[in-house]
C-alpha cells in the first residue's frame, strides 16, 4: 500500500540518536505533510535501507519514471558523504502544500530544505530542495502569484544589484524551456565599456565537473571503462602507485577518492599560463599522499575530476575537449561552450574581475592558462538552458542518472561565478552567470528560487 506522501528529491550542489529528539515548533508531527518530512529526515540518517525504503513506499510511479529509485539512492549517498546526518535545526515555515526547514549535517554544512507537496488531498510530496545555506543563510520562500509578477521582481532586484556593483552578468528563468526572464547587467569588459549581452560566454568554473560526469557514464554504458576499475588500467604511470591502485574510477566520481586539490602552493608558485593540457596540471597534486583510505569519506576533490578527464581520454581514444564537444555539446545544440586558452578568448566573453570596490581588477593572472575537466570552460545562458533541455529529454541516455531529477550546480572562484538550479517536477530553470566573486551569481539565484511561483 502506498503511503500519501511522494517523493522526487531535487539536489542544489552541497546523529547518534534521531533527529528529532527535540523537534522546534511548529510540531511537524500535526500535518501529513510534517509526518512525511519527519519520515524523510528518520530515513536519510538510517542508512541506505531505510531511505530505499522510503523512496518505495512513499513515490508515485509518475515520479518514478522521471527519476527512478536507484537515481534518488546515488543523489541521497552524494549527500550522505558530503553532509553526514542531518540534525533538525528550524521549522522555518509549514503549510499543507509546502514545509521549509534548516538542517545542520554532521559534517558541518547548514542546508535549508524545501518539501513541496501536492496542492491537494493527499498533499502527497512532490519534490525536495535542498540548499546550501551558506554564512547567513538563503532568503525565506516567498513565492509569487505568477510569471509576470516573477519577472518583475527579478527585473527590479537585478537592476539594484547592477547599480550596487553587486552583480554583473546574465540571468535567465525559464520554465518548460522557454524563457520568462532573460536580461544582461553590467560590463563584461570594464576598461573598453562593452556591455554583457544575453548570448556573452562567462567562465562557469566547475559546472564543468557535469560534463565530465556524463563523459565518464557514457564511456562505461559503452564499454569502454568500469566504475569499478582502478586508476592503474587506465593510467599505469600516474605518480602515485598507491593512489592508482586503490582509487577506482567511482571513488573519483563521488569525490571519495581521498586526492585532494590541484590550487595551494605548488599552483601559485606555478607559470600558470603554461597550464594548457590535463597533463599539465599532474605534477601540481598527484604525488601527494592520499588523504585517507578511497570510500572513506568525502572530500571537494579538483584534482580527482582531473584524473577522470585523463581516464576520458585513454577510454576514447580521443582528446578531452574533443571528446566533450563531440559526446556532449553538439547532441545538445551547446554551439557556443568550449574551454578556451586565457589568451585567446573569442569576442563577446565576459573578462572576470576579482575585489570589490576600486580594488577590483581582472582575473587573468588568476587563471590557468586554459580550464581542465574539473573547471575553467566557458558557456552561455542559452547554452545551459539547452543542456537542462538535453537532460530533460534524455539526449544522454543512462549517462546522466544523478542529474536528470534536477539539480543545483555552482562554480566559482576569483572574478567568476555561475548557478544553474533546475527543478524538473515544476518545469522551471534558473541560470545566473557572472564575472565577478562568489556569491554574485549564487546570491542572485537563490532568490530567485525563493520567489518561483509554487
């Protein structure tokens, strides 16, 4: 027997006794929808079991074909990994049709959590968002009573951070696929006065790392790798015998491999203009030790989305960038992302900059001398919203199972900053792109999904 309460969790990258020991007021146990959160939240800290369990009971088989139960069981081990248990924090708000609350992982991130539920008896669930909160946390939902009103406060809220000098960039809100907001802010090059434009390219740092997860998935659905396999078949001279021996092409994927960081010394001290190639960026981590045993935890990993991309390259015979453009790119109509060379930036790409204020200048010298598989590609609005359509479609076959549910992905780094979050359950698609720090892009997409029309 089903249970009223449906499930498609939508992930925004990012205890030793139940969670809700001390539960804060509002009493989630008063509504079938609070019932279902507390269900949910007993469930993720059970283990893999438990939330197997709940997504079988509690899932329509409509939600179910738009993201079966092993798809929501690699989002929850991402999250599992990344955030550890989850401690009920703050009911910030409950209605029949949607419960908002804060939750602290044990790993130490803060996350708001979104539930929506049906707009009518059973208020089965519908979707989860899950948000990190970030130092001072995301805007309370607020949603709007339409479209138009939507755009309107987006309008407003982009043309006061503009003026500010708190965002310049390019935001797009669309649902369905097709745009309801579309507008360009700010200069993509300060010193010659060149305004962005909704087609201008910007940096989307590790939004790349997505690519690379659909080149790896598809290179496995083809037979050409194994998840299982170990980083020795595929790269036998890679540095580190230790690393290749034990760190398996999964490990790399859910960032549990224990290599860490290609940024620190060794790339500042660096000639970074002569980082060019995957291979360039070996020597600046992988002969460090690994941090711990592979699967023993998770850690935020550059340098482990590096060495998938040279495992890209071995599986399919083909180089990196090429291989993305021709698996990737062009099934998605993506005809304007590509990883270009720092000094060989085509016309109409945002130039980023780094600071605040008069002591803002350009990133350039912050920049490897072209991106990798873990970041560094350059992509615009139009083209992102044609990648959600391709996800949306199944363009990529079984390559893309942990995105295809909807996601949020971020990239950011000094002078750059881009935010796509897709909810797939109600159609809409947030993408911001900006050239200048963290959080500018975040930030304005964050609210923005505070005030999508429920």
């Amino acid at each position: 027997m089903k249970k009223t309460c449906l499930s498609t969790a939508v992930i925004f990258f990012l205890l030793a006794s139940p969670v809700l020991a001390q539960v804060p007021s509002p009493d989630l146990s008063r509504t079938p929808a609070g019932r279902c959160v507390v269900a949910y939240m007993k469930a993720f800290n059970a283990g893999e079991a438990a939330i197997k369990e709940f997504f079988a009971s509690f899932t329509a088989k409509a939600a179910l074909q738009n993201a079966p139960i092993e798809t929501r069981l690699a989002r929850y081990k991402q999250m599992r990994d990344r955030l550890g248990t989850l401690e009920l924090r703050e009911v910030v708000g409950i209605r029949p049709e949607q419960v908002s609350v804060v939750a602290r992982g044990s790993n130490g991130p803060e996350v708001s959590l979104d539930f929506q539920f049906e707009s009518t008896a059973p208020f089965g669930l519908m979707s989860i968002r899950v948000m990190d909160r970030g130092e001072g946390g995301g805007p309370p939902p607020d949603p709007k009573k339409d479209e138009a009103e939507l755009a309107a406060a987006v309008g407003e809220y982009a043309r006061r951070a503009s003026t500010a000098d708190a965002f310049s960039g390019v935001i797009l809100v669309a649902r369905d696929g097709k745009p309801v907001f579309f507008d360009a802010y700010g200069l993509a090059d300060r010193e010659a006065k060149i305004p962005n434009r909704t087609d201008t390219r910007f940096n989307i740092g590790s939004i790349n790392k997505t690519f690379t997860g659909i080149a790896v998935r598809k290179l496995a659905a083809e037979g050409k790798l194994s998840l299982d396999d170990p980083v020795k078949k595929h790269l036998p001279d890679y540095p580190n015998a230790d690393a290749a021996a034990k760190v398996t092409v999964r490990h790399l994927l859910d960032m549990t491999s224990g290599i860490g960081d290609f940024f620190g010394e060794r790339f500042e001290a660096a000639d970074k203009s002569k980082i060019r190639s995957l291979k360039d960026y070996i020597p600046l981590f992988a002969d460090k030790p690994l941090a711990f045993e592979p699967g023993a935890r998770n850690l935020y990993s550059n340098g482990g989305y590096v060495v998938l991309g040279l495992i890209v390259e071995k599986a399919s015979g083909m180089d990196y960038y090429a291989y993305v453009r021709e698996a990737i790119f062009k099934p998605a109509g993506m005809a304007d992302t590509e990883s270009f060379a720092k000094d060989a930036l085509p016309k109409n790409t945002a130039v980023g900059y780094a600071g605040s204020g008069p002591a803002r200048k350009r990133n350039y010298d912050t920049l490897p001398g072209k991106g990798s598989s873990a970041g560094g590609g350059y992509s615009t609005a139009g083209d992102l919203l044609k990648y959600v359509l391709a996800l949306s479609q199944g363009t990529f076959g079984a390559a893309a199972p942990e995105l295809q549910g909807g996601f949020g992905i971020a990239g950011g780094a000094p002078g750059l900053n881009a935010a796509v979050e897709w909810d797939p359950q109600r159609g809409y698609a947030v993408i911001v792109l900006a050239n200048l720090d963290p959080p500018a892009a975040v930030n304005v997409a964050r609210q923005i999904v505070a005030w999508l029309p429920r």
